[in-house]
C-alpha cells in the first residue's frame, strides 16, 4: 500500500481505503476499487490530491477496456465469468437441497446450501463489485431458485451495511434463502403466467408466506428464519400480507428480508415484463417505502446502493447517454450525470429519468 499523487494514477491501480469529497464526505469511489481513466478523472473533478492504493497489477490495468461502458467491460473480466459459472452451479445445488427438503425433511442440510452462498460473497471481494455482479446476472429469467440466492447475498451485505454481528449476518442471510420457499407449492402456471392474475389466482399466491412457514416450522433453524418465511410481505404500515402487521409486530430480519427481496424482484426480468433500472426502484422506495419500510433498514440500503452505481454509464429517459458522477444525498435516485462535457444535475431536471444501467 502506497500514496500517490492522482496525477501519477494509472488504470489497473486498486484503491486501499474509501475517498470522499472534502466539503460534504460524500463518498466518490468505494475501497478496492479498480482505477480506470474516468475514475482518475473523477477523482481530479473532485480536487482529490493524493490516495493510498495497493500496487498496480497488469493483470488489473489489462482487464478494462476504456473504450466501453464499465459494465460492458466487466462482462468480459475472467473474474465475471467464473462468478456467473460459480453462481449458476450455486443454483443447481440450492435446487436439489430444497427438493430434499419437500420430499424428506430428514436429509435437509442447511450448511451444504448456504456454503456455497458464502462462496460465491467472496468472489465479489466488496460490496460495490459484488451488486456489479449481480447486476449484470440480469439476463435470466428469474427463476425463484436464482432470486433466492439473489436475496440471500443482498441480504448479507446489507447486514454488513447495517453492522450486525457475525451470527445475525449468518442468520439473516439463511433468511434470505429460504424466504420463498413457500412458492414451490404454488402451481407453476400460476408463478409463470405471462399476463396479469386473477383474483384467484393472486389469492394462492398469497399463501405461500404461510406455506413457506410450514414447510420450515418443525426444522432447526432460527425462528428469524421462519418468521421472514412468514412476514417478507408484510410492511410497517400495515398494508402488507397475510396477516397486515405493523411496524413493532414484524420480525426485524423479516423487514430486511422484504427491502432485499422487493429491490431483486423489481431489478430482475420477470415472464411479464423486463427488469427495471435501480434508480427507478430506488425512486420508488424514496417515494413509498419510508412509511412501508423500516426506516434505518431502508435508509442504510438506499444510501449504501446507490454508491455502488457511481461511475456506471447510464440511458437517459431522452435517449442520451452519460455517467453517474455525484449522488445527491437528498434525492438519491437522481444523480448528477456528466454527458460529454456537461454535468446534468437530475434534481434540477423532473422530467428526465435514469432509464437503464449501459
């Protein structure tokens, strides 16, 4: 680890500790962060002088193409395309321990499942490169298998974010995996229909938190396990479902579970419809979720993910495209955006959108 001047920056240089702004500690770039031409040039905009980075690697500095957009880039890293290999046989075997747990709840290991989850945290490195990559795991159709592990590895970085112990993070990250269980039991045409649900049908749905409940009640797990089975669809204001509970009766991990599992579902590409971009889910929890969600859950989640956007390349609702710069602690969902040579500050701009992460 060394400091440098940022006029000696290179591309491929991984920066060694978190950098925020002088005048507000906003922060710019996350620790670990791998320095390419426009993260330098980002650092320079904010009259950052010096920085600590571990030594440069050419390996690093050979893995970007400037050329494309950061995700574009990434796609094409060895490291992305062992994590999707590692997280698609993450899925397989998640899989089969469920359907052990149906048809024989004596052969269920919750550590044989819950291992390989670990697994696949530790290829992300950080939190930052880790929501990179499950961003750009968008292209399945979301299978509830593939959204559970999604929710889970959410699960545990916000428990990071939320300085929880060891155990809880453990805990709150079972929860995550297992908090749809209860739509295995579902029929299938149902889960899959392409248009809109009955009445009826939206009725079965409706059940498998209870049956998810059920399935888990008599297993050796933690009761916050069961209860975020049970309460993932209840909300604080009491609007939520099966038995519209408010704030003080929800199970905290449960409350954690739903941000993680509303922000995957509303992310990921579902039978009916495409997936949304981040920030228009992010916009929807700003605008709804402070009386839905608990309020230091949803506010750490908020603050912490939109941080992990910076520097993407972005689609605007007008069709021109730009990076995402600065992040407007007061409207998190609308950034600054510098197109070209001009810095687009979206607060100032309500009819233009976020429209897609490039």
């Amino acid at each position: 680890m060394k400091r440098l001047i940022t006029k000696k920056l290179v591309p491929g240089m991984v920066l060694s500790d978190n950098i925020y702004a002088h005048d507000n500690n906003q922060l710019i770039l996350p620790k670990e962060y791998v320095l390419d031409n426009q993260a330098i040039t980002k650092l320079t905009f904010y009259s950052i002088q010096s920085v600590l980075v571990e030594d440069s690697s050419e390996d690093l500095i050979d893995s970007f193409d400037n050329s494309k957009s950061y995700a574009a880039s990434l796609r094409q890293t060895a490291e992305f395309i062992e994590f999707k290999k590692d997280f698609e046989d993450c899925a397989s075997k998640f899989k089969s321990g469920i359907e052990d747990l149906i048809n024989d709840k004596e052969k269920f290991d919750i550590d044989s499942i819950i291992s390989p989850i670990y697994a696949l945290l530790h290829k992300g490195s950080s939190s930052s490169n880790l929501f990179d990559m499950i961003h750009n795991l968008r292209c399945y159709d979301d299978a509830t298998y593939v959204h559970c592990i999604s929710v889970a590895m959410i699960c545990n970085i916000l428990g990071q974010w939320l300085k929880m112990s060891e155990e809880d993070i453990l805990i709150l990250t079972e929860a995550g995996l297992l908090h749809d269980i209860g739509k295995l039991l579902i029929p299938n045409e149902i889960i899959t229909k392409p248009s809109v649900l009955s009445s009826d049908e939206y009725s079965v749905v409706q059940t498998h938190p209870s049956q998810g409940y059920m399935i888990l009640t008599d297993l050796n797990l933690s009761d916050h396990v069961k209860n975020s089975a049970l309460m993932h669809h209840e909300r604080c204001d009491g609007t939520g479902y099966p038995a519209h509970l408010r704030g003080p009766q929800i199970d905290y991990f449960a409350k954690c579970v739903a941000i993680a599992d509303v922000y995957d579902a509303m992310t990921s590409a579902r039978v009916y419809r495409d997936s949304l971009c981040p920030f228009i889910a992010i916009e929807m929890f700003e605008n709804e979720g402070l009386q839905k969600y608990d309020t230091n859950a949803i506010m750490t989640f908020l603050q912490n993910i939109v941080n992990t956007y910076l520097l993407n390349r972005v689609k605007l609702s007008d069709g021109r495209e730009g990076e995402i710069i600065f992040i407007n602690r007061a409207h998190l969902s609308r950034p600054t955006i510098k197109i070209n040579d001009e810095y687009l500050d979206l607060t100032q701009h309500p009819d233009l959108y976020i429209e897609k992460i490039l």
